[in-house]
C-alpha cells in the first residue's frame, strides 16, 4: 500500500517562520516530518491488519511429521470465517499416479477428531481458531484438506507425513482354534501379523515350512493343500504340523512363527452292497459292491481292496472277478490311505434243488441189504445232481471209517480226484451190524442218508 501525502506552506507561514527565529526552523521541521512519519505508520499498520484478517485461513504448520499410534493437536486459523459458517476437513490420499486426488476421510492412516467425535465438518466457534485431534494409524503420506463450506475458495491444507516407530516385538494370529491349530485339507485361513508398539503396520514376507502342504500368498492368506498318510507315530491320517513363518521385511532378525497342524478332514470307505448271496459256480465282480470314499472332496480318493477267498473261490486281481467254487463265504475290505476301512461278504451256496447222488456201489444192495464181496469192502460214487459241478467241486473227497460202535465218521478233505466221488468202507464189525451213512457237502439241502445193513460174508 502506498499513501502520498502533499504539504502546501503559505508564504505568510513561511515569512513568519523566518521572522521570528531562524534557528528554530529546525525544531519545526523535526516535529512536522515526526507527524507525517507516524500519521504514514499508523495507517498502514491499521490497513495491514484489516488485510490480514480477510486473507488468512489456514493451519497452524504446513507440515507435520507424526509416528503411527501417536496424537496430536493442532490450530486451524479462522480468519474472517463468521458463526453462520462450517469448516469442512478431508483427507487426500495418494491415487495410482503419485497425486492427492483420492478423497477419503475415513482411512486407514489418520483419524481426524473435534469435540470427542469422527466427523467431517464443525460449526465455527465464537474463538478465532479452531483446535482438532490427528491420530497417525498407518504409515504413510497424507494432506489434510480443510475448506469453508459456504465459501469453497477460502482454504487451506497441511501435509502429515506418518513414521512407523522402532519395532519392538511381532505377532502371528489367525481364525483357527484349539492348541493345535487345525487346518484340514482344502481349507484356508487368513494370518494377521501385528506389532509393538501398538499401531505400527510393518511390511513382512510370508513363507510356509512345507510347502507340499501348506502354501501362503503374500497377504498372509493360507491354504492347506495337501497332507501325509500317517503322522509321525505311524496314526493313519494323524497329520502334520507345518510351521507359518512372518519375516520383518526391513528388519529379517524379526520374525515369528504360527504352527498349524494340517491333515484331511474325516475319511470313510462306504459300500452300496454290504452283502451278496450267490451261488457256486457264479461269478461276481468286486465292482458291483458299489465302493466310495467320503467325503467326494479334499481327501484320498484311493480305494485298495482285499480279498479273503477261505478258498471259496478264484479272486482275479486283474480284473476284479471272483469264481465262487464252494459253499462258505468270501470276505472283501475295502480300505484307504487315510480313511477309515469298511468290510463286505459274499454268501456262497448250492443251487436251489442240488441234491447228493450215490451209486455204482460195489455190492449188492436190496432192500438195504448189502452183500459184500470177498474181500469185505464196500465202495460206492458220491455225485451231485446239478452236473454242472462236477468241474468246480474237483478238490473234494469224503473218507469214511468203521469204529467199535458201527458209526461212520465222514471228512472233507482236498484232493485232486475230478468228476465223481467214491466213498469206500472197509468192513471188520460184527456180523449183521448194521449203521446209517449221512453225507453232507455243505448245509442241509444237501444232504442224503443211506441206511447200509452189513451182512458177514458167509
């Protein structure tokens, strides 16, 4: 501002001056100029003021360096703001170019408070400033925004610049519970890595102990991909412990440890068919037990068979065919690697109606009468009435024995005789003793009776 000031001395006041004292000239003009001086300084001072006050809304600082879990308070300058208005704060964050462009007052790096809560806009006070609460949360580069709503053009800004303080300790948590930290197959849970001192957000690199079976992005995000058969102690599906490891990325000599046990969720073996009756000669597929594992997911889908014949039949490993060849039972387990097992059976039987047959017999019989030869035996053929056995009964032979009470005992025992079996009794008893044979292949459908009355040779 410039202020020109004119000073017009009439010729009276001049001649006056000069008459009555030339040496007082210079008094008069020290105090003349002395009021020009201060008339000049007041106004200007007075005009600067009144300049001031209408230009000025602004923060307290331009910049402030805060440390994550910090607060401070600071003064934002009026001005000429009046009651009617509303000072509007914001917080500018960085966008993807490296500019303050994107608007976001709640943020994860500065909370902003008046008067004990979060907002965004405050009545002007009857004060000429206005004070308000910074709380650095995350480490990072922020400017904060404060306008008057009414007049948008009136503003002012202060860039916070948020330091992580020295790190003093790390911790590694997650969702998953129990002192074990189970994680089964399939599944996933998300690491949290937090610091001392509180608020303090440090950059860290994840990494697993096994990667085969647990996996972690850099997020922290883990997945348990896979799993051993057996723990350590041989437990089938007793699982593994994996070990989560967080590495203070600008510091390596911090880091922690989160141990997971990892292992496959619940596995069983089911069956459609649990039993089966057939009969000899039949053949039965180890398929058609309908064999599955649950669950259909995220476990060993492996399904190994055994197969326990009794020699009842021919198992076929190859081909998964059973050749049922004698009356009993065969015995299917179904088992996996980390499951646990399920057992089948087949019940084998003579075809409805298969009836034992006895002929060719050595002596004369009549009536049931037996005349032995000379040489005082008696022998006769064992048959089936379905001859369609005669190939698959090829290893059964009956032996029989005369003891003291005229009783034959029978046995099966495995030979190597095909087609037909013979029976051959051997006579030492007394004479006109008489005894009942009972033949019986398996149960009582097969079943015959002969009653033999021995006569002495005479």
């Amino acid at each position: 501002m410039f202020i020109y000031v004119k000073l017009v001395f009439t010729n009276d006041l001049k001649n006056d001056i000069i008459l009555k004292n030339r040496n007082m000239k210079g008094m008069y003009m020290k105090k003349i100029y002395l009021f020009i001086v201060t008339f000049i300084l007041t106004f200007c001072l007075v005009g600067c003021a009144k300049d001031l006050s209408t230009e000025v809304f602004r923060f307290e600082v331009r910049e402030l360096e805060m440390n994550v879990g910090t607060s401070k308070n600071i003064w934002v300058i009026l001005g000429q703001t009046s009651k009617k208005h509303h000072i509007v704060f914001d917080v500018l964050l960085k966008d993807e170019a490296g500019n303050y462009t994107d608007s976001k007052f709640d943020n994860d790096y500065l909370t902003v408070k008046g008067t004990s809560t979060t907002v965004n806009e405050f009545d002007t006070l009857d004060s000429s400033d206005l004070r308000i609460n910074l709380t650095a949360k995350q480490a990072g580069t922020v400017k904060l925004y404060a306008y008057v709503k009414e007049e948008p053009n009136i503003n002012d800004y202060i860039l916070l610049t948020i330091l992580n303080d020295e790190v003093k300790s790390m911790t590694l948590s997650s969702t998953l519970t129990g002192e074990n930290h189970l994680l089964e197959v399939g599944k996933s849970t998300q690491m949290t890595c937090t610091f001392l001192p509180n608020g303090i957000n440090g950059e860290v690199i994840y990494s697993t102990s096994n990667p085969d079976y647990l996996t972690i992005s850099e997020t922290g995000l883990v997945k348990a991909i896979a799993a051993p058969y057996t723990d350590a102690n041989g437990k089938k599906n007793g699982g593994a412990t994996v070990n989560v490891i967080a590495t203070l990325k600008d510091d390596p000599s911090f880091s922690c440890i989160y141990p997971i046990t990892v292992k496959y969720p619940a596995t069983s073996v089911k069956a459609t068919v649990s039993v089966m009756n057939r009969n000899i000669g039949e053949v039965v597929n180890v398929s058609e037990f309908g064999f599955y594992v649950m669950p259909r997911a995220n476990t060993v889908q492996d399904i190994r068979l055994s197969v326990t014949t009794n020699n009842n039949g021919i198992y076929n490993e190859e081909t998964g065919d059973i050749l049922l060849t004698k009356a009993g039972t065969i015995s299917i387990l179904g088992s996996n690697p980390v499951g646990s097992d399920v057992s089948v059976k087949i019940n084998i039987d003579y075809k409805e109606g298969t009836s034992i047959v006895i002929s060719n017999t050595s002596a004369t019989v009549e009536n049931n009468e037996v005349t032995l030869s000379d040489s005082n035996e008696f022998s006769f053929d064992v048959s089936l009435s379905e001859r369609e056995y005669d190939e698959i009964l090829t290893k059964e032979n009956f032996n029989c024995s005369l003891t003291n009470s005229s009783s034959f005992q029978f046995t099966i025992e495995d030979t190597a005789t095909k087609g037909v079996f013979k029976i051959k009794i051997k006579y030492d008893g007394d004479a006109n003793s008489s005894t009942t044979i009972n033949l019986s292949l398996a149960k009582s459908k097969l079943k015959t009776s002969l009653v033999l009355n021995i006569n002495k040779r005479a």
